[in-house]
C-alpha cells in the first residue's frame, strides 16, 4: 500500500500528499520530487484562489477551503474568525475523507484550519518556512507540526526550544528550472529560443504575475538608455500588460529588437538562463532560484509585505549576491543601478560567483526525503 501525502498544502494518504494555497512555489516542486510521484497528492487551496491555475498545470487534484489571517484589527478581525472555523470544518472532513498519513504546509491563510484539523485527527505536520523570518501562522503552526524546515541556517533561531526538529533544506526548485541552470549550453539556447542578441548583457525584470507597476514604469522610463546596449526581458504581469504594449510600441525601429517584453510566461527557466542581472521583488523564491542559476539581482522588496521581503534580500545583499533598492528610489536609482552593474564584469562575476555558493540544488529531494520519513515511509514502500 502506497501512502497518501497531502499539501495544504500537501497531505500524504495511502500514500497521498495533500498540499496547499500557500505552497504556490514550493509545493509544485516537491509535488515533482522523484520520491514523492508514486504517491498520490491533493493540494488544498483557499477559496477563490489563484493557485488552482498552478495547481492544475502541474496536473494535481484540488480541494479549496475558507481561511483568514489570524490577526486583524477593526471589522476584519471578525470576518477572519468566521472564514478560520468555516475552513476548521471543511479541513476537518478533508481529514475524515481522505485520510492522510502526513500534512505539508508552508504559512497562509488556510493552513492554520488545516494543521489544527490534522493535528486534531493525529496526522503528522511538516511546516516548511520559505522566507527567512515566519509569520504568526508559521510560529503558531510550528507548535504543531512535528518536522519543522526552513531555507536557510539563520531561520533556526526562530524556533527556539524545537532545535531537533529544524532541518535546513534550502528552497525547492522546480525541475523544469533546475534543468535549464544545470544544463550545458543552456545560455546560448535560452537567448536564441527568447531571440536575444548572443553578445548584449541582459537583463530581466519580473514583479510576479499581477506585476508592480512602480518597478514596470522605473523599467519604460530606462528603455532609452538601456537599450542602446542591453537586452532587455520585462516581464510586467498582466494588470500593466496594455500600458507596457505602449511603451513597446514606441520603441525605434532599430532598438525594438532588443526589447523583450511579455504579460508572463509560463516557463521562466529560459528568461532565468538568458540573463546576467534580474530585478525583481525579493519573495522566498529568490533565495532558490537565482542562487541556482547563479544570477546576480537588484531587489526591490513590496512595501506592504511587513518585513519579509526585506529580510530576505538583505541575506542574498549580505552574501555579496544582491543589491537591494527601496520602492521610493527606483526613479532615480535603477536605470543608473543596471548600467554600473552590466558594465562592471568583475563586479558582477563576483556576484555571480556569491550567487551561486548559495545554491541548494538538492533543497526539493531533501524536503521530499523529510515528508516521506515523517509519513512512515522512509521513501519506499510499505506494507498493508
């Protein structure tokens, strides 16, 4: 009999993995993991979520519930006391129903209705912190879960009391990905099938599927300057897709060539491959993915995202991998900041060099290994 692993992100029954909402990035990666695919998976997602389309591309099952974030002030606190015992019960019959051996979560909204529901039905819980420093969820979700793992060394001493149960992974990166920073050539192949100038520095700007319009308008505004000696991707999301179409369009004739821009793609490992510098937000994936392709990065933590994205790009800042940009600055400081870095090559091979000293290539084996060890499995099959 195969175990049921189950994310919720993932939840592990007969063997099956149930994961979750807030599992968007890494879950899909262990989901992918060699040792987990002979075991069947339901990812549980909030309500209304845009991690079902994720989900689905990855060709798992789904299975939504109500969440809410478990502080507030004023008429939301309310509101999120009722979404956190409505999802309690739908977790509670996730449990009943499906019967996993182990439970994944990562933080968000609906892992908490999730965790007390399978600690209530004694199915073990592995919280897996992708940032640096945890929200309240993580720390509450932490009390309860009996395998606790985080990205980076400096995460230990947010779990004071429980050092037997950390393991340090590093953050899992999606084999498609992996595939394209680890393979010979991949450069070379990713700037032909992108259709980027082989000789030109490149660099990519990304804020995320919805995109940030203050770093997209800093990147139009530069377009004069840096094209007439970089590459540019700008991958904008789809909110300001319309207006960066514009901006495109105005581009001369002899440099539009070198401007590559898109809503999204779907496959982010050639973009990745292609470049010598990114900008972009500074969310939990930077610290698996850049270090990965070795990829020095300007990052520009979300504002209103407490002090998480600030947090992790001071870590890639304090290895010498990153620069870090306020949001206020990016009008004046980011096209200047672009071109100081492509034209200094031993500045930024030294980056480079930083970057990818901090790669954990086997972050996502290491965190598949972990689960199946807490389901019962040790990663092989067991007996009815």
């Amino acid at each position: 009999m195969f175990p049921a692993l189950s994310v919720a992100q993932m939840v592990i029954r007969e063997w099956r993995l149930l994961p979750s909402a807030a599992a968007q990035a890494s879950a899909p990666a262990l989901a992918g993991e060699t040792g987990l695919r002979q075991h069947p998976v339901l990812w549980v997602g909030g309500v209304g979520g845009m991690e079902q389309v994720i989900v689905a591309r990855a060709g798992l099952p789904f299975a939504a519930i109500y969440g809410g974030g478990v502080h507030g002030v004023g008429w939301r606190l309310p509101l999120n006391a009722l979404n956190l015992v409505r999802g309690l019960f739908q977790a509670w019959r996730l449990m009943r129903a499906y019967r996993p051996q182990a439970l994944f979560v990562t933080g968000g909204f609906i892992t908490v209705p999730a965790s007390l529901a399978a600690w209530l039905n004694r199915v073990p819980v592995m919280v897996y912190l992708p940032d640096i420093e945890p929200g309240l969820a993580v720390q509450l979700i932490g009390r309860l879960a009996r395998r606790i793992a985080v990205t980076v060394e400096a995460s230990r001493r947010y779990f004071r009391g429980r050092a037997a149960d950390v393991v340090v992974t590093g953050y899992p990166v999606r084999s498609e990905l992996a595939r394209w920073a680890q393979a010979g050539g991949a450069r070379e192949a990713a700037r032909r099938r992108l259709g980027i100038d082989l000789g030109r520095p490149t660099v990519l700007v990304t804020g995320g599927s919805r995109g940030a319009r203050s770093l997209n308008r800093a990147v139009v505004a530069a377009l004069p300057d840096w094209l007439r000696d970089f590459d540019v991707i700008h991958l904008s999301g789809e909110l300001d897709w319309p207006e960066v179409q514009q901006a495109q369009a105005a581009v001369p004739a002899q440099l539009r060539a070198h401007y590559h821009a898109f809503a999204f793609l779907h496959e982010i490992g050639p973009a990745l491959a292609a470049a010598d510098l990114v900008v972009s937000r500074a969310g939990a994936s930077t610290l698996g993915e850049y270090p990965l392709f070795g990829l020095p990065a300007i990052l520009v933590p979300y504002p209103h995202a407490w002090r998480y994205q600030h947090v992790n790009a001071q870590a890639l800042v304090a290895r010498g991998a990153a620069l870090s940009l306020e949001e206020a600055a990016l009008p004046e400081r980011l096209a200047p900041e672009v071109r100081g870095l492509l034209e200094d090559r031993g500045r930024l091979a030294a980056m480079r060099a930083a970057a990818r000293a901090a790669a954990r290539p086997e972050a996502a084996a290491r965190l598949a290994g972990e689960l199946l060890q807490l389901a019962g499995t040790g990663g092989g099959e067991t007996q009815p």
